[in-house]
C-alpha cells in the first residue's frame, strides 16, 4: 500500500540540504538526472521541492542544465548554491513529505509510487537515485 507519507533524513550523499526554513517549509534540494542511454544524452538538473508543514508539495523550482556531455558544472553549482541561499536560514533535519509529482521539460520529477509488484517502492525521479520502502519513517532509503 502507497505510504502518505515519508521521513527523510539528511545525510552526506543524495539528502544533503533537507530540512525547514525558519518560516515553516520543508525543503529538499537535489540533482535529478536523465541518465544517458544512446540515442538519448541525458540532462542535469536542480530541483528545489518545498513542502508545507504537513507534508503537501507546495512549489517546485526546476533548471534544466542539458546533457551531461556539456554540462557547465561550475553553473550548476552556482544554481543550486543560489536555491540553498535563497531560502534563507534553514535547519538541515529530517522532514516527512507526502509522494508528488510534477512534469517539467517533459520529464516527471517527483518522489513517484511503484506498487505494481508485490513490494510498494517509492523513487526520486528522474534518475531513480533514491528509493524508498517500508518502514516509511526510517528517513532511510536505498540508491
């Protein structure tokens, strides 16, 4: 069954900069990724996902920064670091957000529920870099 909601802790990895800001938003700022698979090259992105107290996306800031083959990392970074910046002062701790999904650049981002198999997952898409299972508030998740 598709949970309602699920913790995420921080961490050194993909959760670096999750949390609150000091007016009550949860956060979680990432990289997702269009993996490159021929004739595709893939594209980078920078999300920045806010969330309301009880869990609820609020807002979701996306930049394409293109294919990987060309990707201005130095630029990338300066994005994600202006996200993390604009939000002000923020507590890096674990949050509890509800699944969600958003199209941007025809491409679905979201924390996206997959129970068509005996075993619910839910995956941080596109990329599929972060998987999440029962129990749905271990704030743990798998790569």
């Amino acid at each position: 069954m598709p949970p309602a909601l699920i913790a995420l802790d921080p961490d050194d990895h993909h959760a670096e900069h999750v949390g609150h800001t000091a007016d009550g938003l949860q956060f979680f700022l990432t990289t997702p990724f269009v993996a490159e698979n021929e004739p595709d090259p893939g594209r980078e992105f920078v999300a920045l996902f806010l969330f309301d107290a009880e869990g609820a996306l609020v807002e979701a800031r996306i930049d394409d920064f293109g294919p990987r083959a060309s990707l201005d990392e130095a630029r990338l970074r300066e994005r994600y670091d202006s996200h993390l910046a604009a939000l002000g002062e923020v507590t890096i701790d674990r949050i509890v957000i509800a699944p969600f999904s958003v199209e941007r650049f025809g491409t679905a981002f979201g924390l996206i529920v997959d129970d068509d198999d005996d075993e619910c997952w839910v995956t941080l898409e596109p990329g599929d870099y972060m998987a999440f299972c029962a129990p749905w508030d271990s704030g743990e998740y798998c790569t």
